[in-house]
C-alpha cells in the first residue's frame, strides 16, 4: 500500500471517527447520567446535518451560523423529548427506550416529508487539499478532524466546570448529588440538551462533505452503538478510543474489502467481545433490568 | 389466558374465516397480521427473558433468503426448505449469541441490532443474494399439483405456521423450561442463586425465538414471490417490539397477536397513508407508554371488576339471585 493511498485512509478514518467520538460521548452522557438509552440520538444527528442545509443553503447565512442553530435546536428539541416525554415514562427500561425510538421516527419521517428522500448538499467550507510529496490530505477531512477534536477537548473542560462537576456527580450517585443540593431534574434537562446539542453540531459538521441524507441517522447510530459495546457503556474515554478505532478500521477496511467491511467489522467485534465483555476501557455500566 | 370454552368457537371462526371475509385484500393483510404475529411472540419469548432484540428483521431475512435460494438455485422442495429456514436461522443466532450474551444484556441488544443491520447490508450488496433489487420468482408451495396461489390457501398455511408456533410457546412456557424462564425473568440474580443457568436458558430461548422468525421467513418468501433487502430493515425490528408493547408486555402469546392486529388494521381503518404511518404508530407508541403501559391487554384485568359491578346490579334489580 503506497504512502498516500495510506495517508488518505488515515485522514478519513480519523475524520469519521472523530464525529463518531462526538456524536458518542453526547450519548454516553446521556446513558451514563440518566441510564436510558437515546435511540433518537441519530436522528438528532441527521437533523442538525438538515438544520445546516436550511441555513445554509435556503437562508443563504454563513456556516458557523449554521452550525450554532444546529446545537441550538437540537439541544432544544432534546429538553421537549426529555421534559414532555421521558420525564412521563414510568412503565420501566423498556418502555423509555421505545418512546424515544418513537420519537426518533417522528423525526425522520417529519424530516423526509419536509425535504423529500433526495439528499440535500451543503456547499462545503473548505476545498482543495494538501500535498505533501506523494501524500494528499482532503482539506474538509482536516478540518473535520479539526472540529472533531476541538469538540471533545471543548467537551472535557466543560466536565471540569462546575456544571461539569454536577453531572458527574449526577452519574456517580444520584442521590448522594442530591443531598448535595444538586438538582437532578435540571441537570436531566442539561445533559439531554448537551447530548443532543452535540449529535446536531456533529451533523452540521459533516453535511459539507457526506449530504444531507435521510438515513444518516440510522447508518450512525449503527456505528455508535458499535462504539458503546466495544468501549464499554457509560465510559467516556472508552468511547472515545473505540469511535477513533472504529473510524479507522473502516475507512481501511473500505479500501481492501469494499462492500464487505462492515462484515469485517463485526467479525473483529465478535473476538473483542469474547475476550473483554465488558468493552475495551469500561466498567459495565449497571443499567436496571 | 383464553377461556377454555372459547377456544371452540375461536376456531371455528379461524377455519371459516376465508369465506366471512371476502375481500382478498383483508385476507393478504390477515396473513401479514399473523406473519408479524410469529415474530411479535419470538420478541415475547426472549422479552420474557429480561432482555431485549432488535434483531428479528434480521433472522426473518436469513430465514427467507435460506428458503428462496434453497428452492431457486437447489431446486429443493417448499416442505424441506421451510424448517432448514428454520435451522439456519437459528444457527446463525447462536453464533451470534453465544458470545453476546456472556456480555450481558445491554450487549446483547446492541449485537442483536448490528447483526441485523449488517444481514440487510450484506443482503443487498452481495450479488448472490440478489443485490438491492433482491430475488425474484420465488415459486409458491406446492402439494403435488396443488398450489398455494389464492390468498385462501396462503392463508390456511400461515394460519398452521401461526398455529403450530402458538402450541409450541404454549407448552414450552408450561414446561421446566418456561418455570426457568419465569424465573429469570422475575430477577435475574435470585434465578442464578437458585442454581437456574441463566446463560443456558436465555440462549435457548432467543435461538427457539429465531428459528421460528426464519420459518416464518420462508412462508413470506414463498408468499410475496420475491425478496427485497430494504424490506428487513430496523425498522422492521421496531414495529416488531411494538407488537408486543402495544398488546401487553406481560402476555406473551396473545400481547404480540393483539398488537400485530392494531398496527396491521388501524392504519387501514384511519386511512393513514404509507408516509404518516411511522409518526402514526410512533404518537400511538408515545401515548400507550405515558398513559396504558401495560397495553391494551391491561384493560382486561379491569374487566373483573366490570363483570363484579354488573352482577351487583342485576342483583340490586332482582334479575339476578
């Protein structure tokens, strides 16, 4: 394999992974704090992508526009999901689960009926690439791996603050957080805007280079799910490292195997799973049955 | 769950069905009903289990995709291909399975969703299985000279299948093997302390559950005429856990039924077009788990007390004794 071809792989795989680190540690926020699962995370993700079509491309407004309406409305419509409907779901695991697949569905059934199934393209930020000898580096991958990162680091020294602070709490110990006069109902309300917010801004990034497409969200959230096993559920760090290593083994794995990879990927699980059932960095999160 | 004495009259009902409802079209999504019904129970079987699939498209897939090749490209008969269906779905599901489920229960559904993700991916990209425009003139069962071509006749053979999978779950769920399962489902932990495998039984159960959604895979093969991948999607997975939502997670065998039911006729009844279908169901979904999270079966353990306030009444008017 020669250099570039080499070099190419690695840029795309580290620039997907990055958004999959994103798009997963909004996730993983949301499990880990309030232990469900949000199944409409890729459907945030696929309207934020929408939101940044809108703004861009129909209102005709800068990107970074773009991209703050994607983390608003999405961080909004998040707080609708958590205060309207799971704060209602008292029927268990289960039934939380379904109301946000539900809702996830209205969603993107509300989207293809708004925008139609054709996919909708955002004139990208940035064109051209880098040439560095033989290796050649896509400018918009760059930047993707640029926001990628500046998002998680933005993302870890806001868990420093003390808003931060509280949500961590928030996971330890629900209760013990509340003695500490923590509101768990509020910070609830934080977390699921956080989480969504950052499934919409990881959209919004991304739609310059894939499209506006009506199943992103389901093709993500695929691929999150993925990281969450081999990451091990509610681990941050383990996220983190299992979306990076997912992203590149498929970006490599396209290269050799073509339409197979994800085949392949599932066949590298399968062993991992085996010999670390609880994911690669994680503590298995205890999920109430 | 159903009154003994009922059951007559139910089959009745069920023999002669055919010839109540003329309308072909109600017979094709009749058949569709028990089709999801199978699958609906499959999740039920595995629900019981405390944990949860996302996979069923996906082992309906392999089923059905078994039975077509095996008929097309084998040239094997309907009959035999119908429970190597079966079997091969199951395996498929062990393998998968056998490690997922030593991995614990949020595993297990995430394995179960990615694995059904990837058989639709890998359906439609491999030229084999007939790519994305899918496989075509599969042949109908047949008996001799006799084929299965008429809705009725479909339908006379899905309501076997229907009813075969009914007595099986029936009696596996009277047996040792539904004690265990009872157990398990109550609490994990006090199963395991009582000696229970719990590993053992939850295998069992998800591999029974999928050898019948491939089974009923390869009726559907052999019923449309052709197989399209689009078809087994996730959301196909979904519609199936609201089977059994919607009937009632606790009743295993009717809860599904009643729940492929309301999915299946309602739309019809409300003359809900193909595009607002999904935001139909998911604002149903929504209102039955905020408001009747026991579904719609939940109803019935107030009948009781219906049927107590009716009798004081007769008696109050002197009908009664």
């Amino acid at each position: 394999m020669d250099v570039g071809l080499f070099f190419q792989c690695l840029v795309n795989g580290l620039a997907i992974g990055g958004i999959y680190a994103v798009v997963a540690s909004g996730f993983t926020l949301v499990l880990g704090t309030m232990k469900i699962f949000n199944f409409a995370q890729g459907e945030f993700y696929m309207l934020g992508a929408f939101v940044a079509y809108a703004v861009c491309e129909v209102l005709h407004l800068n990107f970074v526009i773009a991209l703050i309406a994607a983390l608003l409305a999405m961080a909004l419509l998040g707080v609708v999901l958590q205060r309207f409907i799971i704060r209602y779901t008292y029927g268990g695991f289960f039934h939380t689960v379904l109301a946000t697949i539900a809702f996830g569905m209205i969603i993107r059934q509300t989207t293809v009926i708004t925008f139609g199934k054709t996919d909708r393209f955002v004139y990208p930020l940035v064109k051209g690439r880098i040439e560095i000898g033989d290796i050649m580096m896509a400018n918009d991958k760059l930047l993707l791996i640029f926001l990628g990162i500046a998002l998680i680091v933005l993302l870890h020294y806001f868990l420093k603050l003390k808003l931060g602070k509280a949500m961590r709490a928030v996971t330890e110990d629900q209760e013990t957080a509340g003695l500490q006069g923590i509101n768990a109902r509020q910070i609830f309300l934080i977390t699921m805007a956080l989480g969504c917010g950052l499934a919409g801004i990881s959209g919004a990034v991304i739609a310059p280079v894939l499209a506006a497409t009506a199943d992103m969200g389901h093709a993500i959230f695929i691929k999150i799910l993925l990281v969450i096993i081999i990451g091990g559920m509610g681990s941050m760090p383990g996220a983190l490292v299992a979306a990076f290593l997912i992203g590149l083994i498929e970006s490599f794995g396209y290269q050799f195997f073509g339409g197979y990879n994800e085949l392949i990927l599932l066949c590298c699980l399968l062993p991992l799973l085996y010999f670390r059932p609880g994911g690669l960095l994680g503590r298995p999160l205890a999920i109430p049955q | 769950m159903v009154k003994k004495r009922l059951l007559p009259i139910i089959g009745v009902i069920l023999v002669l069905l055919p010839f109540l409802v003329r309308n072909d079209y109600l017979l094709h999504l009749i058949i569709y009903m028990c089709m999801y019904s199978i699958l609906g129970m499959g999740f039920s079987m595995i629900w019981k289990n405390r944990l949860i699939t996302c996979g069923q498209a996906g082992f309906w897939a392999v089923g059905a995709y078994t039975s077509a090749l095996l008929v097309t490209r084998a040239g094997l008969s309907f009959w035999f291909a119908l429970p190597i269906a079966g079997i091969a779905s199951a395996l498929f599901a062990l393998l998968i399975f056998f490690i997922a489920l030593r991995a614990g229960p949020l595993v297990f559904f995430g394995m179960s969703l990615v694995s059904s993700f990837i058989v639709m991916e890998v359906l439609g990209s491999v030229e084999f299985f007939g790519g994305w425009e899918g496989l075509l003139d599969i042949p109908s069962p047949s008996i001799g000279s006799f084929v299965f071509f008429t809705k009725t006749s479909c339908y006379y053979l899905v309501l076997c299948l229907l009813l075969v999978n009914i007595i099986v779950y029936y009696a596996l769920y009277k047996s040792r093997i539904g004690r265990a399962w009872t157990a398990i489902g109550s609490s994990v932990q006090l199963a395991e302390a009582q000696g229970i495998d719990v590993y053992r039984y939850r295998l069992a159960a998800t591999v029974i559950a999928c050898f019948f959604a491939g089974v009923v895979g390869a009726f559907y093969a052999h019923y449309q005429n052709l197989l399209i991948p689009t078809t087994f999607s996730f959301i196909l997975s979904i519609y199936v856990q609201m089977y059994a939502l919607i009937g009632g997670l606790s009743y295993f065998i009717a809860g599904p039924i009643i729940g492929a039911a309301v999915m299946v006729f309602l739309p019809e009844f409300l003359r809900i077009t193909e595009e607002f279908q999904p935001i139909f169901f998911s604002i149903l979904i929504i209102l039955i788990v905020i408001f009747l999270p026991g579904g719609i079966l939940s109803i019935v353990q107030r009948v009781p007390r219906l049927s107590v306030i009716l009798s004081q009444i007769g008696k109050r008017i002197g009908v009664l004794q």
